[in-house]
C-alpha cells in the first residue's frame, strides 16, 4: 500500500517557512490529495465511490483556481513550456474525473480509473511542488520569511511570478 502522505511531509513538498500564503494553501491542499488518495487503496464499494466524488470535486477547484491565478503569473518565472505541461495535465485529469463522475461505482472499471487519477494527480502535485511552486527555481530569496504578508514594493524584483502581489494577498 503506498503513503503518499508521508511523501508530502519532506522538502519541496513540505511547506517551507518561505513559501507565500498563496504557495502555502496549495501546498496544503496537495497534501490533503496525498491522504485522500492513500485512503482510496484501501477502499472498496460505497466508501471508494464516496471518496472518488470527494476528491473529483476538490480537484475540479483546486486546478481551476491553479489555471486562474497561478499558472498565468508562473508562466513569467518558470517558462511557458512546464505551464503548459501542467495545463494538460488538468485537461486530462478533468477528462479522467468526469469520466468516473458518470459512472455507477460498480463498474469493472471503475477502481481503476480512480487509482489511475490517484498515481496521475501524484505525478502532476510533486512536479508542481518542485518545478512550478518551488521559488528557489522562481526568483524569490530563501529564507525570507513571507507569513505576514507583502513586502513593500520596493523590496521586489522585476522578475518572478511568485514576488508577485496577487500571492501574498494583495
Ligand atoms: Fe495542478
Ligand atoms: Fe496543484
């Protein structure tokens, strides 16, 4: 059985003391996946089908969100290409989570296109956490510690998605 929670309690997956609010949040929410998907290996009928609707709604937000706020202003600091890459990759998981929306539960295929989005969305969170998310690769300083929301403008460099105000709150 795997444990991608425990996965997400390292580096670059873990929360840093230097990550945005906005990282922070993502972050989180990749780790609630991680332990959303761990339950869905051991689970069978009504409980898989419960779980696979839960998590098929909370994926369905959380790339739109990703697709709306984050991705425009990463494209500045990471690359267009890996963006894309990630853009895909929700297209075919929104394929993926809709095709499991309409299905019964009990169908032969059923657990396994929800284990399948499980080893996908794995896949797609880490490489977010250390390509995309990652600010060391983005232009932001380690070590500065960002909790407390915005630095003053002036403190910004010209360059990096993630100095951007739109991910401290602003
Ligand atoms: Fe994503
Ligand atoms: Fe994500």
């Amino acid at each position: 059985m795997s444990n991608y929670a425990a996965r997400g309690r390292t580096p670059p997956h873990a929360i840093m003391g230097d990550d945005p609010p906005s990282i922070v949040l993502i972050k989180e929410e990749h780790q609630l996946f991680r332990e959303l998907f761990d339950r869905v290996e051991a689970a069978e009928g009504d409980a898989l089908i419960a779980l696979a609707g839960e998590i098929g709604a909370r994926l369905l937000i959380h790339m739109k969100i990703e697709e709306d706020i984050l991705y425009p202003a990463l494209k500045e600091a990471i690359g267009v290409e890996e963006v894309d890459e990630g853009i895909v990759e929700h297209q075919v998981a929104g394929a993926l989570i809709l095709d499991i929306a309409g299905m019964t539960g009990r169908e032969e295929l059923f657990k396994s296109k929800v284990h399948v989005l499980g080893e996908e969305t794995m896949h797609h969170i880490d490489e977010e956490d250390s390509k995309l998310f990652e600010p060391r690769q983005g232009g932001m300083e380690a070590g500065q510690d960002r909790s407390r929301g915005p630095r003053p403008a002036t403190a910004r460099a010209p360059r990096g998605a993630l100095r951007s105000p739109r991910f401290h709150g602003a």
